[in-house]
C-alpha cells in the first residue's frame, strides 16, 4: 500500500496520532535531507516505503514533519538522514544509517539489531531498531491515582526489573521471569517488607550489547530511546506489549500503594564516543544533543560511559522535559532518580552553570510539581554537588552518609562528628534554612558498588569477572571482611558479620532522612566480592529467593526496623530536629557514656542520643558502640511511671534482637551494658 505525505505539524515532536493518520515530527539542524521509512512489519529487513520530505513542505526552521493519512498504532517506522559527515566539525550526518526517532514510545527490530553494524560503514537498515507508533489513549488505566506519599513516610527499595524475577527459583513461570508481569506477582514481598517506593534501574530502552564482548550491559545505564519501556523486560513479544506492561506494573504497584520511582539517564546514551555507533541522535543533530571538544570529532566524557548528553542546548533541554512529562502524565510515573545529576549543569563546553535551564525548568515544571525528584549530584569527572544542587525540589543521594556510617561502624577514627551530622539529616551539608530534612535520601549500598552482605565480607573488590583486569569499580570502600576474606565457615567471624549487618540497617532506619535499601540486602544478596556488577546478567546479581528461607533472621530485623520507625512521629518529620534539652519540639540530645556528655574525640568509637517528640509522648535512647569492647551507657531518668524498654540490641541473638513493644522487658539499672560493635534502640514507656 502507498501512502501520501502531507506537510504535517511541527508539534508536537514524534509520532502522533491525529485525524485519521499519523503526525511525525523530528529535530534536525544537521541533516540537508530526511527519509521517513515505513515498514509493513516489525522485523522486514527493508522498508516497504521511503518517504522523502520536501525542505519546503516538510520542515520548519529545524523541525522535519510530515502527516501520514491511513496509519496508526503498530506502525513500524524509522528515518535516515542525509548530509555532511564531517567529524571535525561535529557533524556526523551518514545516510547509510537507519535511526531511531529520539521520541519514539516503542521499539521494533530488537531481535536483529547490531551495535557492531551501526558502528562499521555500510548499510545497517535490516539491523537497525525502528520505532512503533502507539496511542496513549488506547490504555484503560482504571481510575489509578498515585499514591503521592510524602518523602517523611517514604521507604525506597531500589531494585533492578529483571533482577529481582528472573531467578528460576524466583517461582515465577519461565516466560514471566524478568519482567514487569514478574515484578507484579512479587509486590506481595515487597509489602510485607513495608517498602512504599521502588526505584528501578534503568527501564526505558537501552542497548544490552554495550559491554565487553561475551558480557551484557546488565543494569541499563546506556540508553537508547529516552520514552521508551526496555523491551527486555516485557513477557509478551509484539512491539506495543512493553508500553502496556509497563503500565500495568505502575497500575499494580499502586494498588498496592507503592510508588515508582524511574533511574534516568540523561547524562549520555549509547552511541559513546567517536567510535560508537550511529543510532538517533548523532546522525541527526550532533553539536546540539552532545557536548563536543575543542576537537569537534570528539566527545566531551563527563559521564564516564564515552559522551555527554547536552541538556543545556534547546533540542536537549526540551528532549529531558517532554521526556519527564511523558513519563508523569501517559505512564503515571512518581518520580526520578536522576543519574549522574551534576551533568546536567554543565553547559555547551563542559563548565559548570550557575542556572542550568535543564535543571531549573524540571524543578519548576507544573506537570511534574507532583513528583519525586531525586539527583545523584555528581559525575564521573570529578563535579561534586552535594548540598549545592540547583532548584528547590531536588531531593540527594547523600554521599557522605554512606561513607560516614561504613567508616564509623567499620570502628575508624574521626568519624563520629560527621556521622552525628549524618544522623540528623547532614545539616552541615543541607545548610538551606526550612530544607525538608527527608530531601536527603540516606543509604548504605546501592547497585554501585558492594552488597550490604558484600561490605562486611570483603576489603577489597573482586571484579575479574567483568574482564578489566580488576581495575573497574571503585577502590573507596570503607568495607571490613570481619577478619576473613569472603565467605566462610568460620562461627564467630560469621556472628560478627550478622551483627555489623544490623548495626548498618539500625542506624540506616534511626537517622533522620529518606532511606533506601539496595535489593535483597534484607536477605544477605551477595555479588562476591565484585562491587560494579553492570556487565553481570547472571545468578551473580539476580536475587536469590531462596535466600528469603536461609535468612530469616536479618529478613525479620529488617521488616521490624521498618515497621517499627514507621509507626513512629519522630521519624516523619518536615523540620530540621531541635538539639535542644528543654525543647517542647520534636528534638535530639547527644550524650557519651555519660547523659550529655558525648566524645567528640578524633579517637572516639561511641555515640548515644535521644530522641523525643513531646506532643505524641515518643521518647528513644539510642546507643552507637562502634567499639571493639563492651561499653556501660548511663540511661537517662524519665518521668515518674514510666521505665526504658529494649526494642533493639544487635548483639543479642534472634528474636531478642529485635523485640516488640509488647513483648520487651522493662529495665531495672540505671546503665546499659552495650556489647562491642553493637546498637541499642530503647524505648520510654509506662
């Protein structure tokens, strides 16, 4: 069937379904001439139409367009673009190259594609991704709202879409395992642990064959099309089936009153460097979707990953925003978490900006004032924006708090300063007065770098396995193996470690702030020792479900910690808490092993508080004994009627670990023994 091309519109970018047929709009300064390729199946090899657009019809200022009549949803399509291939200019224009429309919501051709044929000369069509036109319209959402929880009830787990399922002993059938159908039937576990926000790894499309050869982009980090869910996590094979998979994952997760936070990547894509492949964007508009270098052949790398994505240029800043959009308004997205935020401030030649437009229009955008926003503020090149990251809205990856907390519970000096900071929400680095103290997500391990298993079990990286020689991954740490390198039989290195486990999850869900648990750290997941597990599509970094049976023990710590910290006022607040004695407030006081008397010292291993919240009669004391030996706390005195409970001592063994309110023996001294390398939560009650 032949098919008509009328002008079209300019707005909005992409394909668009509208009277009958379909809109395409596309950006490109570079390109002298485009082709629109309409394909009659997802996988043909050759389009069965090509489409040229008139430059007087089809274009206005830099925006190609067309209006295809007769066309809908399921329409597989793609484009070339003609004109100078001149590296030292920064142009890359190679009509031998099929690309991939940079708003594209869907992706054909997945099963054929070749990174390698889109980095070679030549033709690549038979092995290029396409685009599907979808209407956003079609999908019956069933009155879903979000669950819209505020960042002080907020407990995010982070975890990878096809990690968590594909497991064969995930008890997932074959054919959902690793997807967003798998993901589902596990929402049950993951109230049960009390989680309200998953943040997912990379789920939009991204290019599985960019890793060393025999190995697999496993996490996601290379993106290819910004709008679209990763086809490899869908469970069904037809090109519309991960966009409506994708939405009934969000549609379940929050029925569950779970919310979905996206990790996006907007700090480089796939094509990487100068020996990349050519996929969308660089055959389109090079100088204006990356930042370029002196030497305009080559790519600025302040992702690490070989380019740079250019947020500030007008085509990059409104790709980042209609992106985002997209994902709030068509897919019921919460929020992001913004990978290698710091890039994103960075202008035209790689300097820093003091009003990024890129940051401050996403901070100020009323589609998504809605929504979490969440930035890694800091690059691969050395940009470090924690507690300087721009715009009113952005919640952090608090940095310091994970180095702090495994420097002090690893027993290191000079640390027990900065980590009251990190107990209390980082007010030295958070200085803005009025900052809502859960804008500072606080985590101990993320997918980069060690396990929560992994940091107690290994002092140093063991990542032969990504073929780099052990040279990837970083060598900042601060991880303690406990005496013994990796696993072992050893009973009381293996005691130890169980405890330094607990300490870790006690002070993560005691602190003040957002917290955030890596996948399977309620249950020991272990990566053996490889802390950058990117390239590892294995059982090395999937979650093991039959862990969930083999360690109940830090799996129920980790379900009471939560319940626990979520039941109480003092946990949730808006406000920076007092440090205060007198306060009528929700406050905190410090103290050493004598009340009010806390060491400071550079050789100090101990830290004790309380923490009260006046109006809801919320009264703790707990203790920090990051030391090797056994240390007595004097208690503090409380009103007539009432006596001190324990609810958590680690060094106790299970159930006595962790006691409920209910079931917790009042104490009778006026001191507490703490054991070396242990935590202590007590409770004021009558």
């Amino acid at each position: 069937m032949t098919f008509d091309v009328l002008p079209g519109k300019s707005f909005p970018i992409g394909a668009t379904i509208r009277d009958g047929g379909v809109n395409f709009c596309l950006f490109s300064r570079d390109c002298t001439a485009i082709e629109l390729l309409l394909f009659d199946r997802p996988n043909d090899p050759q389009p069965s139409q090509v489409l040229p657009l008139d430059p007087k019809q089809n274009k206005t200022a830099h925006y190609w367009h067309a209006f295809v009549p007769g066309i809908g949803a399921g329409q597989v399509y793609a484009y070339r673009g003609h004109g100078l291939f001149a590296p030292e200019q920064g142009l890359r224009c190679d009509g031998n190259k099929v690309l991939l429309d940079p708003y594209t919501k869907a992706i054909a051709n997945w099963e054929n594609y070749s990174r390698q044929a889109a980095s070679q000369p030549g033709d690549n069509c038979a092995q290029a991704l396409r685009g599907v036109v979808i209407d956003s319209s079609a999908y019956d959402w069933e009155g879903d709202a979000p669950p819209k929880t505020r960042y002080n009830r907020t407990i995010i787990y982070e975890l990878h879409v096809s990690g968590f399922t594909q497991h064969p002993n995930s008890s997932v059938s074959p054919e959902k395992r690793g997807t967003y159908a798998g993901l589902i039937e596990k929402i049950p576990y993951l109230q049960q642990l009390g989680i309200t926000a998953v943040e997912l790894l990379p789920a939009h499309q991204f290019d599985k064959e960019d890793a060393r050869p025999g190995l697999k982009n496993y996490w996601g980090y290379s993106p290819i099309a910004f709008f679209a869910p990763h086809v490899g996590y869908s469970s069904r094979t037809d090109p519309l089936s991960p966009v409506n998979e994708f939405r009934d994952m969000v549609k379940a997760l929050h029925r569950a009153g779970i919310e979905v936070i996206l990790d996006v990547v907007f700090n480089h894509t796939a094509e990487g460097d100068e020996q990349g492949p050519t996929l969308s964007f660089r055959g389109l508009s090079n100088w204006d979707y990356y930042i370029l270098g002196e030497n305009r052949a080559i790519y600025r790398n302040y992702s690490g990953c070989g380019n740079t994505f250019k947020a500030d240029s007008v085509a990059g800043n409104n790709l980042v925003l209609d992106c985002l959009r997209y994902w709030v308004s068509e897919m019921h997205i919460d929020g992001f978490r913004f990978d290698l935020a710091a890039v994103l401030a960075r202008g035209a030649t790689g300097q820093l900006l003091t009003r990024p437009p890129a940051l401050l229009m996403i901070d100020a955008d009323p589609v998504l004032a809605g929504t979490k926003l969440i930035a890694e503020a800091w690059d691969a090149e050395g940009l470090y924006l924690v507690g300087a990251f721009v715009g009113e809205r952005f919640a952090e990856w608090n940095g310091p708090y994970r180095d702090d907390v495994r420097r002090f519970v690893k027993s290191d000096v000079g640390v027990v300063k900065a980590l009251a900071n990190r107990i209390l929400a980082s007010p030295d680095i958070y200085s803005q007065p009025n900052r809502e103290p859960n804008r500072s997500i606080n985590f101990i391990t993320c997918h980069d770098g060690f396990t929560l298993n992994d940091l107690v079990s290994y002092n140093d990286k063991h990542n032969h396995a990504n073929g780099e020689d052990n040279r990837d991954g970083t060598n900042a740490n601060y991880s303690w193996n406990c005496g013994i390198e990796g696993e072992t039989n050893d009973v009381a290195v293996n005691k130890l470690r169980l405890r330094q486990i607990k300490n870790f999850l006690t002070i993560l869900f005691v602190s003040q702030g957002t917290p955030m648990l890596l996948m399977g750290d309620e249950v020991r997941r272990s990566q053996q020792g490889n802390n950058n597990a990117y390239c590892q599509d294995n059982e090395l970094s999937w979650f093991d479900w039959s862990a969930i049976d083999k360690h109940t023990e830090v799996l129920r710590f980790t379900q009471k910690l939560i319940s626990f910290t979520q039941s109480l006022k003092i946990f949730h607040q808006d406000q920076i808490l007092a440090v205060s004695y007198g306060s009528h407030q929700p406050h905190i006081i410090w103290h050493g092993k004598q009340l009010g008397q806390p060491d400071w010292s550079y050789e100090s291993h101990s830290l004790a508080f309380t923490l009260r919240h006046p109006k809801f009669h919320e009264h703790l004391y707990v203790i920090l004994n990051a030391y090797w030996e056994s240390v007595a706390f004097e208690l503090p005195l409380l009103e007539s009627g009432y006596k001190w409970y324990r609810i958590v001592d680690t060094a106790l063994p299970n159930p006595e670990d962790f006691c409920d309110l209910q079931t917790a023996l009042p104490l009778e001294k006026e001191t507490y023994q703490a054991h070396g390398r242990s935590t202590v939560v007590l409770m004021a009650h009558h």
